[in-house]
C-alpha cells in the first residue's frame, strides 16, 4: 500500500506570493492533518479535514487555508507568503483520526522556503 | 494549554539502551505517541500507548508511563547506529487527530 505523498517536495517563493501544497493520503483514510515545522517553534498543527469538512484548526492567521476533496486529497493554501512561512510542512493521513487504528501516518513534507 | 516537553540531545554507545523522556501537562491525554525523525524525511510512528497503560513492549522499544507524574519514556534496547535520529512525543486527547508534539530529542549513537 502507498504512503502519504506530497507536492511538491520542494518550493521556492518570495514575499507576497502565495503557494498551495497538495497531500494525497493512504488509500481508504479519510483524514487529513496538516503540521508546520520550523526549528523554532517545533511541529505545530494547522488544520485536519475529514469527509471534505475541517474538523480541527489550530492557531494560524487565516492566510492558511485547506480543503478536502472527495477522493481525500487535500491542499493547503498559503496567501500573502511572510519570511516565517518558510518551514517544513507535514501532512499526515488517518482513517478515523487518533489512537489505535486512527494512527497518523506522516509524508514526507513539503519544504517551503521564502525569500 | 497543553505542552509537551523534551530532553534536546541524547548521546549513546552503540550495543547500549537508550532512555528518552517526556512530560506532558493535558491531564486529559489519552493517547501517547513516539514518532521518529530522520533527515530529510517526515514522521514514522514508532509506537504508542494508552492512558490507562503503565507499559507497553514492542520489540526493541519499551515504553513507561507514569501518568501520576504525566511523564512518559522510550527505552531502546541495543541501540544501533541506525537509530539516531531525532524522537518526539505527542499527545492526543479525546481521540482527536490533533497532535501536541514535543520539540523532539535528537539522538546520537556512535560505534
């Protein structure tokens, strides 16, 4: 069975610009979670989506946005990109969400750098 | 709000155990993660726990948890070279994907 992938792995934007990264989940999970990484401020989760409907947001200005298709893909959309924004970005796939059977099933990131 | 704490660094011997440490605050945690961290890559699951667990074995990894003190640990048997790595806690409550995690404890096992 496939992974949790991720699009781009890497990406280079400046200032201003915006961005949407793309996670595609374990086939079968219909949860979807996003986490910023930065050595800072450590893994912080942003938002998780379940049956096309965020059901859980973290603590992040509303430049950061998601959504969830049917088929489960997900994408997160950064507008007005700041300097901080540069992080790892991880998405992380379950079936249910949480504890046994729900585990989080982390990609491989999305390296966002901005200049 | 819920926070998780972590050891920064932890250096071993190759052939010896490794012992990492966390500290929660949630009282109301119910699930206790260890995932694991290489370079450049995302998160595997190591393991995990229930709050109403003291124990559990898998393999080389044991994890302990005191849920009187909110602390919780993964001690690594036979720690390779393989295994460094940088570890994190997190905690889920009530079932929820949400995951507070650790600042992580990079460890370093030499030959």
């Amino acid at each position: 069975k496939a992974g949790v992938t991720q699009t781009p792995r890497y990406l280079i934007k400046t200032r201003g610009q915006q961005v949407t990264l793309s996670c595609s989940p374990i086939s079968g999970h219909r949860s979807v979670s996003w986490y910023q990484q930065t050595p800072g401020q450590g893994l912080q989760f942003l938002f998780e989506y379940f049956s096309e409907t965020q059901r859980n947001k973290g603590n992040f200005p509303g430049r950061f946005s998601g959504r969830q298709f049917s088929n489960s893909r997900s994408e997160m959309n950064v507008s007005t990109l700041e300097l901080g924004d540069s992080a790892l970005y991880l998405c992380a796939s379950s079936t249910v969400g949480g504890g046994p059977g729900g585990e989080q099933f982390f990609g491989p990131g999305t390296r966002l750098t901005v200049l | 709000g819920e926070d998780v704490e972590q050891s920064l660094f932890l250096s071993v011997r190759e052939g010896d155990s490794s012992v990492i440490n966390c500290t929660y605050t949630d009282s109301s945690s119910t699930y206790l993660y260890w995932y694991k961290q290489e370079p450049g890559a995302g998160l595997q699951l190591l393991t995990y726990i229930f709050s109403n667990m003291d124990m559990k074995q898998d393999q080389r990894l044991t994890v302990l948890l005191n849920k009187k003190d909110k602390h919780l640990s993964l001690r690594i048997a036979d720690t390779q070279t393989g295994d460094s790595a940088i570890y994190f806690c997190a905690e889920s409550s009530s079932g929820y994907s949400t995951l507070t995690f650790g600042k992580g404890t990079m460890l370093l096992v030499s030959p």
